[in-house]
C-alpha cells in the first residue's frame, strides 16, 4: 500500500489499484482434490492482473512449489506431488484448506491468493459421513471403505452416492430387556449387504459398563437383523435400568449406521424397587410384578409361587398390603390448619383416588393435594381445623376405597404435635426508605407449620429463614414514606398479632469524601462524611463509626485502556453500596480519581544487597507520591526486614527504610494499598572487630583448652600402661582359643569321618539311590507329573486311532524338517498368552522327540540360540543380561540336552561327593540341638541361623524296634534330650532306612513314638498333648526331658492312632490323663523349615516354641534375646562347623571342575556349548572376557 508516485511502472495497465473493483481477484479450477491425487493439472483464472511476460510461479503455501504456465489471464499449474501432500489428521475433519499463492518471478512477492481444498474420504468409516461429505466421496459397503475415485469401486461391490442407499439401522420401539433373560433382540434396517464369500455374517456389540459383548446376529433379506437369544447383565442396584450402546457389525468390523441412535435398555426389576408400590409403579412394559412370597419385585416367569400370590399393574391383584410411613414434616402446627404436611413412606397407593379422603393427621382430617402426590411413595396434604381439645396424634394413611382393613392401614410412629406460635419482639426497629434492612422476629414455636408470611402494614418482607424462637425477612421500599408502619406474621393460616411496630427513615445521603483519589490496586481509606449512616446493617467495603462518618476502602480500579497506559483515570461511575438505597450507588458530585500504582525497582541485579549494620535500605521505583491537586497524597506504606517493621522517610522515587538491628539474610517485602511486593533480600553482616566480651570468651575457652590436653596426656599415659598388660593377657586367651578350636575340629572330623566311613562302607554294598535315566529325565523335563501322558500308549478311540497315528507321523516328519521347527517355534513365541508353563511344556516335548536325534537337536538349538543372542544384542541391553532369565524356548531346550548328555558324569563323578557332603552336614548339624521351629542350630554354617542361648542338653542312645519286624534285633540311635518328638522320629527313621532312597520309607508324620517300659507299660510320646507346659501365651513343645526318658530306653514306631493311650502310672511323668492328647498338625519338614513360623493356636491364641522365641515377635521381652552376646563370641562353633566339613566341600568342587585328580576331561557338552558362546562372541566383537565369562555363569 503506497501513493502512486512510488510504485514504480504504476502507469503501466492495471499496475495500480485506486479502486477496489481493480483488486487482483484469483480463481482455481478444480478447487478441490483428494490427497490421493497428484500433479493434478489446475487451471487459474486471474482478474486485474498485469502483464506477466516476466513469469509466475504457483506456491501451496509451505508445501510445495512450481513453474506456473501463463495463457493471457490464465495459469495452468499442477498439484503437489505425493511427498508434498497435506496429511489429513481423522480427528480434525476430513479437509484441511491451503492458500494457493500467485507468485511474481519479477518481484519474488506473492501478489494473489486464493483458497484450495485437499480432502481425504478415507477418513470416514461410515457409509452415511461418507456420502454426506461436499466433496466427491463415495461408500463401497462390500469393502466398507470411502473413496473418491467411484472406479475403484464398481456396482458390484455396493457403491453408495446418497444417504438413502446407506446401510442402516431404522428408528425403533424401546428396546426393553431384563438381565438374566435369554431374549433375542429384532432392529428393522434397510439395505443390509449379504455378506459375500470369505466374509463373516452380522454381530451385536452391546457395551456394558465399558465391556464389549459380542451377540452373534441373523440377517433377514435387507430389512431387519435380529441379535440371537442371549442374556445380559450389568453391575449394581443403584439403576433400575440402564441404557446400552447398540452396534449392529458384519465381517469382523464393518458397522452398520444407527442414525436413530437406537439403544438398548437393560433393567432389574428389584433394583431401587424394594417396596411394592415401587414396583408395580415401574413402567408397565417392564413386566414386573411383587412376589408376595418370596417379598420382592421380579419377572412374573421368576416368581415361583401361584399366580394368586403375585401383585401386578392393573391386574386382578394391584393393590399393595401393609403400608408404611418413614418420615412426617412438619412435625408441628398450628390449631387454625393450612398446614402442607408431606407423607413419605412405602406402598402409598398407586392411584391418588385410593387415598384421596383417607389421611389424618392428629384426628384431624388432612386433604391431600394431587400436585404434590407420588405414587406409592409421598402425599402432600392440607391439614383442617383442630378442636381446643386436639394436642397430638400420630399420622393415619388407608390406602383404598370404602372400609379400611387394617392390611391397608399406616400409623406412623412419630407424632405431629399442635402449637400456638407467638411473636413477641423485633430488630431492629427502624431502617431506611429504600429497604433492604434484615429485620430479625422473636417469639415462639415459630418454626411450625409450612408457610410463612411477614406483612409490613400491607407490603411483605421478604421471608429468609427462621429457627424455633426467631425469624427473618428483608424490607422492601416503603410504599408509603416515612413513618410507623405495624407488622403481622402469618404462619399457615394462624395469623400472629401483637403491637409491633418498624419505623421508615430518611435514606442516608453523603456530603463529604476525603480524601477524593485511590490509586489502580485500591485498598485505600477513604472518610464519608454524611447523615443516618447509622441504619445502614451491611456496607460494602466500609465500617460505620457514627450516623454522620464512616470509614471505607476504596475498590480496586478495573483494568482498562488507562491502566495500561499507566496514567491517572477518573471512573465513570463512583458511589456506595448501602443496603437497598439507590441514590447513593452513583454519585454525581465527586470528583474521585486514580493514580497509577507505585512500582519497585530490584535491590540489585543478584537480588541480594549487601548491608553493614545501621546502613539504610533504599527502594528506588517511581509513583510513590501520587501527584493530586491538593498536593498532600500520601499513600500508607509498610516495609517489612524479615518479620520486622522499619522506620520510612518517602519521596517521589524512593523510600528510605532505616533498617532494624539485625544481620544476617532477610527478605524484604513492600506493601501499600492491595499490592505486595518483594524487591530481595538483604545481607546485613559486620565487619566490626571482636569485642570485649568475645575476647574474654575466647581466651577461657583457650586456658580449659590448655588444662584439658594436659589431663588427657596424663590419663593416656595410664591407659597405655594397663592396654599393654591387657593385649599380652588377650594374646595369651587367643592362643589357648586357637588351640581349643583346632582341637575340637580334629575331633570333630574324626567322628564325622568315621560316621561317614560307616555311610559309605553300608553304600558300597546297596550303592548310593540314584534314579534311573528314565526317572531323572522325566522329573527334569516334566516335573511335578507322575505318569505323564509321552510315558502311556495312545489312548484315542479304535475307530479314530488310525487316523490320530497317521497325522501324528506326519507332525514327526514336520518336527524333522529344520525350517519348519524354526519357523514353529518362533511363531509360538510371538504369540502374547504363550506362558512360561507352556514353553517349557513344547520344550520338554520337542526334546523328548529329538533324544534319539541328538546331531539334529542340537543344530535346531544353535539356530535358536544364536537368534537369541541377535535379539539380545539388538535390543540394546546390557550384554551381560543375555541368559540370566530361562525365559524362551531355546534357553529351555539347553537345559533339557544337558540333562540328556550329563546323566553318566553325575552318575559316575559328581554323584557320590554331593550325597557326602549332604549326609556330613545332616550328621554334623544333629550334633547339637536344632530348633524345630526357627530352623535356628548349634552347629551350623550361617551365623543367621545361629542358636546363641546357652542351651543345655545331653546325647541319649535309645533302642529302636523296627516297625516292619519287631524280632529283629534293636537298633542303637543317638538323639538329644532337648528333641521335639518329632525330630526323635525322623532320627529313628534316619538310622533304620539309612540304605533306602527317602521316597521308600514310612513317613513320620503317619507314625506315632511309643515309649516302651518294663512290665508292659507304654506311652505315646507327642509334640503337644495335655502335659504341654503354657506360659502367657507362649507354648512349648514336648521334648524327651520334658517325658524324663532316661539313656538306654526302648522306643517303637507305631502306624498313628486318632485317640493316643498311655499308661499314667508312672508318677515321674504326669498324673494327668492323657486320653485326649493333641496330635501336633506341623509336619516334620515344615518343623525343620529355615523360615520361622510362630502361628498362634486358633482356639486360644498362643503361640508355638521349641528351643528360642523369635524375637520379631512384640512380646518378646529384651532381657530375652539380651543373652545373645555379639557375633565373635560364637565365631569357635562356626569355624568348628566348617572346618569340620570344609574337606567335604572340597571333595565335591575338585570333583566337578579339576581334571587332575580324576583322568578325564570336562564332560564334551559343557565344552562343546562354551566354543559355541566364543564363535558367538567372536561373531558380535565381543572381546571383554568378563562377558564371555558371565555368559558361562548364567548357562
């Protein structure tokens, strides 16, 4: 836009424009096209347009750009090609519009635009807001795709153009249907496609509370579908009915349009029914009807009893028994009547005609009114006139016509009482003219009734709210001046007298305003002078100190053009708002007017200003003073240092704060008018020299220093002298520990070496219980089953077993097809429910198929593995993670070939040191006692599991009878007289079948102890019976010396009895009887578990101990686990223990891992899988040796 002298070659023809008829005006054809179009010829058409020899080029915006080919006023230019193509976001409509730029090739401007459509019809997923759309768009339903290009869908797959020949769901009836009802559910529709071959037939999505549920559908020609018979249900009793999204759908996804939104409507006919009246006032096509027999609102079909015994609408039987009221307001009135009483309560009727003449109230006669009556549940009535007489009575509803039986009467159970209200005094007294004024009533029972009325001589005041003793209204404007006016009160139709009377005064004025000027954020006092401000009870934002002042704030100024502008503005309207009087909310004859606000500048660009002590603090900002006429506007600041006020000194631009005696940092924070405002914070420090007192202090401090250093040389010269005798008398005690720990180790290992001789030289006759192959494989492969079905011949009936065997052989050969394993594995690891069961399961199997085809298995489990190790790699982790998780299919099929190929290696070499060192650590830990409950031992390897009381116990031999073979000779055990009962057992059980694998022997758990003494006595000895010993709530198991068995006894185990016996005539023991002794529940494992289990007795609430208490537990006393000294104490017992066993150990490693000692090499699978993780490695650069070195430990 310029003057035509400065456009240059502006007398050339239409180069300038002095009109707008001579504007450019631009037009493009198409002016539209789908983003599936490209270099689409466009065809411009310009107007008022110079000659443009020079060029043009065509510019979409920031898409894209090209050569415009100019024809006299035309210009042909081609769309953008693919890659410059808008991308048509779905939720943003289905166009996006794109200005089309003429662009000079002479000047580089753009000198015309017009508007371009793309469009994209795809983004419609609907038949009817495809053809709907202004662009060319139409509906394949076959495909139930949208397309712009109508080639692409021919007449046979089902183009659509118009909205009538869309696919769709026609408007239907309520669609009703009861949960847990089998219903089929008919929509008519028109032009229902026939699904064509490969297709899926109609379906019924219903979304239930946010579930989807599919209904398989039926089409009937292509005017109605029907869903299947199907029940439905939803969640909760809070809805009756619930209203659920319908989508009828064909081939998987294809939905059909439901412009009439139909619904389907679920209901429960006992949901918020709970009362008869509830229920057969529900809609009638619901159905339902109140079962009296089961007492509740169903289906007729689910009502069991006879028809006679069920209520429906406008049946034979539709009047509900037993009525009741819950709830009566008021609950008071008055003697004249007018009264509304609300009824509400249960089976109130079901027509207002069955209790239009039957309600009273007190024995008074109450009308009901239609307007307020509920079916079944409220009646509104309109209480009559009491008789002197009448003070109270209860509330009596008969529900029906004629005689009231008493089935159809309520009597409710509070009463409605008659009242006298009365009215004795008001507040205040007087008020202005123009009203507003809340004037309180006092008097009596004035909170009866329903309807209140106050009468200021014949205008109301308005009602608000009232309690027992008092009430109120707000005045309206005299209509009759000033002056006396008598007020009344009606309640209902009790009208209240007594001589009371309201006084209308002059309406306040105001004089005088000082001072005349606020600034913008207001908040500023402000002094009104004037007359009978004293009746004035709420003024806005003033404080009334007397019928002629007040005091006031002034408003914020709201924000504006001048505020902006930050410059004085007088507002158009400025005044008060005192109660109802209008004349005072805009005055006339002020001149009030705002400054703007002051502004702070920061203390310093930091925001932190250093300050010696006493030194000011200066605010620098500007509009500190308003500049007003009278020259005296002084605006009221406060600065505060921390929470400290300061003296101020204010001018134009600054204030000067003389900073209170403090130091350190402070915030500081500015206030005036409704602005607050912090500048920084302040750092007082002080640079002054120590004082006196600080000297003083200083050099006490350096005299106690001095004293103190000289005691402490003193006393550590002593101390050095006794820490000397000390260390050579501790030198002395660890040089006797030693040898005593050396010692006991000794012993130790030679009894435990010649126990274990024993062991071995009973093995070498029956050999160590090994499991045969086929036993240990299966427990690997398939633990936990017992007889699994690879174990059993085909069990398939006889006329389909052919058939079975020759497609299980054709699946062998497809198993020996390497492509065809690789490819099934993989894609039975891609599927999202294949769980860690079921890839073991199909590794267990594909093993077991493969054993005899081990060459073949183990190239499928290198493929793998090597797949596996890709994934890894590319996944980004850490290498170190590869294989620390058996999770796939591979890592599981390893573990089953060296379960395969390691068989002789455990059997031949690792076998037998493994089943030493766990008999050495059995014989070795039973030694000493073990705490049956907390696992905890005298000997043993963890100092957690570590007993540190002092326990005192004594090595028993008792003589055991074999259970299978009483005339066999007694065999010698060693127990403790500190063992529970069960531990005696498992110890017996130990020394009889010590030759026998464990899945051989009898179980303790099916055996009871029984003691055998002379002349035919026995006693069943228990973990728990009636002897056991209770303290608090602690129980104690029985152990050998709780029964005093002595050395030498005989024991036998008996098969377990339910009532355990003994002979109680051995006064040593008990003289209780013992015919209902308690059989202790706990098994010998879970008495022997690392894991403490105190578990209260469910009958009493006591707790279970052996040899300690666990001391996790609250009322374990300190003083009980306080004899547990520090760890180091007991450091002989653990090295004891280990020593002891630590050539077992040994034994077992150089029998696993040195080739020395026993003439062969590692066994061929180990070093055949760890040059397989070196290619691996080798293969992906990985050369740490920590890697390589993890990826072994985690195989």
């Amino acid at each position: 836009c310029t003057r035509k002298e400065k456009c240059e070659r502006s007398s050339e023809p239409r180069r300038f424009a002095s009109d707008i008829k001579q504007c450019v005006r631009l037009s493009v054809h198409p002016n539209n096209i789908s983003v599936s179009q490209f270099s689409v010829t466009l065809v411009l058409e310009a107007h008022n347009v110079p000659e443009l020899s020079a060029g043009v080029n065509c510019t979409f915006e920031d898409l894209a750009e090209m050569n415009g080919l100019v024809e006299g006023n035309r210009i042909k230019c081609y769309s953008p090609a693919e890659k410059e193509m808008p991308r048509i976001i779905v939720d943003k409509g289905d166009h996006q519009i794109v200005q089309l730029y003429l662009k000079s090739k002479e000047t580089g401007l753009a000198f015309a635009n017009t508007s371009f459509v793309f469009y994209n019809c795809s983004v419609h997923k609907s038949c009817l807001s495809c053809v709907s759309s202004p662009y060319q768009c139409h509906w394949c339903k076959y495909r139930h795709d949208c397309t712009h290009d109508p080639r692409t869908c021919s007449f046979q797959e089902g183009r659509v153009k118009k909205p009538e020949g869309c696919p769709q769901l026609l408007p239907a009836d309520r669609i009703l249907v009861p949960v847990n009802v089998v219903k089929p559910i008919t929509l008519p529709a028109k032009n229902l496609p026939q699904p064509q071959s490969g297709q899926r037939g109609y379906e019924c999505l219903l979304t239930i509370q946010g579930n989807e549920h599919r209904v398989p559908a039926l089409r009937f020609n292509s005017s109605s579908v029907q869903c299947q018979n199907t029940s439905y249900f939803y969640d909760g009793m809070e809805m009756s009915s619930l209203p659920v999204e319908l989508t009828v759908i064909w081939n998987g996804d294809f939905s059909i349009d439901n412009p009439a939104y139909n619904k389907v409507h679920l209901y429960k006919c006992d949901a918020q029914r709970g009362s008869c009246g509830l229920c057969l006032k529900a809609d009638p096509l619901f159905g339902c009807v109140w079962c009296k027999g089961e007492n509740r609102c169903t289906l007729k079909q689910h009502c069991p009893h006879p028809e006679n015994q069920w209520l429906e609408h406008n049946g034979i039987n539709s009047k509900c028994t037993h009525p009741r009221i819950t709830q009566i307001t008021p609950l008071r009135g008055p003697r004249e009547g007018g009264t509304l009483v609300t009824i509400r309560g249960e089976n109130l009727g079901l027509d207002f005609r069955e209790i239009q003449d039957n309600v009273k109230v007190a024995e008074v006669d109450c009308t009901p009114i239609l307007e307020g009556y509920i079916p079944a549940e409220q009646i509104v009535c309109e209480m009559g006139k009491a008789e002197k007489s009448q003070y109270t009575g209860n509330v009596q509803v008969c529900v029906g016509d004629g005689e009231c039986r008493p089935e159809f009467m309520a009597k409710s159970s509070k009463y409605y009482y008659f009242v006298i209200p009365r009215i004795i005094n008001l507040k205040p007294s007087r008020g202005p003219v123009s009203g507003g004024t809340i004037v309180n009533i006092t008097g009596s029972h004035l909170d009866a009734g329903s309807n209140v009325s106050i009468m200021f001589k014949d205008q109301p005041c308005t009602y608000l709210r009232r309690g027992g003793q008092w009430l109120t209204c707000r005045t309206h404007a005299s209509l009759h001046g000033y002056g006396n006016v008598s007020v009344s009160v009606s309640i209902d139709r009790a009208h209240l007298q007594k001589d009371l009377r309201f006084e209308y005064v002059e309406d306040p004025t105001i004089t005088k305003i000082e001072p005349e000027w606020s600034i913008y954020s207001g908040h500023t006092p402000v002094t009104v002078t004037g007359t009978n401000l004293d009746i004035i009870q709420t003024p806005l934002l003033c404080q009334v100190l007397s019928p002629t002042s007040m005091l006031c704030q002034a408003p914020e100024l709201p924000i504006s053009l001048a505020r902006q502008q930050e410059v004085p503005e007088r507002p158009d309207e400025f005044g008060f708002k005192l109660d109802d009087v209008q004349a005072l909310m805009a005055l006339n004859n002020t001149n009030f007017i705002y400054y703007p606000n002051p502004e702070f500048e920061p203390l310093s660009v930091s925001g932190v200003l250093e300050l010696k002590p006493g030194s000011p603090i200066i605010l620098k900002g500007r509009n500190f003073l308003p500049p007003t006429s009278s020259g005296n506007g002084k605006l009221n600041y406060t600065v505060l240092i921390g929470e400290k006020p300061c003296m101020l000194t204010v001018s134009e631009t600054q204030l000067l704060c003389e900073s209170p005696n403090l130091t350190g940092r402070h915030k500081v924070l500015a206030r005036v008018g409704g602005i607050e405002f912090s500048p920084g914070v302040v750092h007082i420090t002080s640079d002054s020299p120590l004082s006196s007192t600080a000297i003083i202090g200083i050099a006490a401090a350096g005299a106690l220093l001095i004293l103190f250093i000289v005691v402490v040389l003193i006393a550590y010269k002593r101390k050095s002298r006794e820490s000397d005798l000390t260390l050579k008398r501790l030198q002395m005690q660890m040089d006797n520990l030693e040898s005593r720990v050396a010692l006991e180790c000794k012993e130790a290992f030679a009894e435990l070496q010649t126990d274990i001789h024993e062991l071995t030289s009973d093995l070498d006759g029956a050999g160590i219980p090994f499991l045969d192959y086929r036993t240990y494989t299966m427990r690997v492969l398939f633990p936990g089953i017992e007889e699994h079905p690879v174990l059993r011949d085909l069990e398939v009936p006889g006329y389909r077993q052919e058939q079975v065997e020759k497609g299980l052989k054709l699946f062998g050969q497809l198993i020996n097809n390497k492509v065809f394993l690789l490819c099934f594995i993989r894609t039975l690891e891609a599927q999202r429910g294949f769980s860690m069961r079921d890839r073991g399961n199909v590794a267990s199997l594909i093993m077991t198929v493969l054993q005899s085809k081990l060459e073949y298995a183990t190239d499928v489990l290198k493929h793998l593995l090597s797949d596996l190790i890709d994934r890894n790699l590319e996944s980004k982790n850490h290498p170190k993670l590869l294989l620390r998780r058996t999770e796939s299919v591979a890592e599981k099929m390893l573990t089953n070939w060296f379960t395969f190929l390691l068989y002789k290696f455990l059997k031949e070499c690792a076998g037998e040191p493994l089943f030493s060192l766990f008999c050495a650590i059995k014989q070795q830990m039973e030694k000493g006692p073990i705490d049956s409950i907390t696992g905890e031992a005298r000997y043993s390897l963890s100092e957690d599991k570590l007993i540190r009381q002092q326990i005192d116990y004594k090595t028993l031999v008792v003589n055991c009878i074999h259970p299978e073979n009483e005339k066999s000779p007694e065999i010698q055990v060693k127990v403790l007289n500190c063992d529970t009962i069960s531990q005696v057992k498992e110890k017996i059980l130990d020394a009889i079948y010590k030759n026998v694998p464990h899945s051989h022997r009898l179980k303790a758990s099916d055996m009871d102890l029984e003691w055998r003494q002379g002349r035919g006595q026995r006693m069943i000895l228990q973990d728990e019976d009636v002897t056991t010993k209770i303290e608090g709530d602690w129980k104690r198991l029985n152990m050998l010396y709780h029964y005093q068995v002595p050395d030498n006894a005989v024991m036998a185990l008996v098969p377990k009895q339910v009532t355990a016996y003994n002979s109680v005539n051995n006064s040593t023991v008990s003289r209780t009887s013992a015919k209902n002794m308690i059989k202790y529940t706990g098994s010998p494992d879970s008495l022997r578990s690392r894991t403490p289990m105190i578990t209260p007795d469910l009958e009493s609430g006591v707790k279970v101990w052996h040899l300690v208490k666990n001391h996790e537990h609250g009322d374990q006393k300190e003083g009980d686990r306080g004899s547990k000294m520090v760890s180091e104490i007991y450091l002989t017992r653990l090295l004891a223990t280990k020593g002891t066993l630590q050539k077992f150990v040994d034994d077992l490693f150089e029998t696993i891992f040195s080739t020395a000692h026993r003439g062969s090499a590692l066994p061929l699978a180990i070093k055949y899988m760890f040059d397989f993780l070196d290619e691996q490695a080798d293969k992906h650069n990985i050369h740490d040796p920590h890697v390589r070195h993890t990826w072994k430990s985690n195989w």
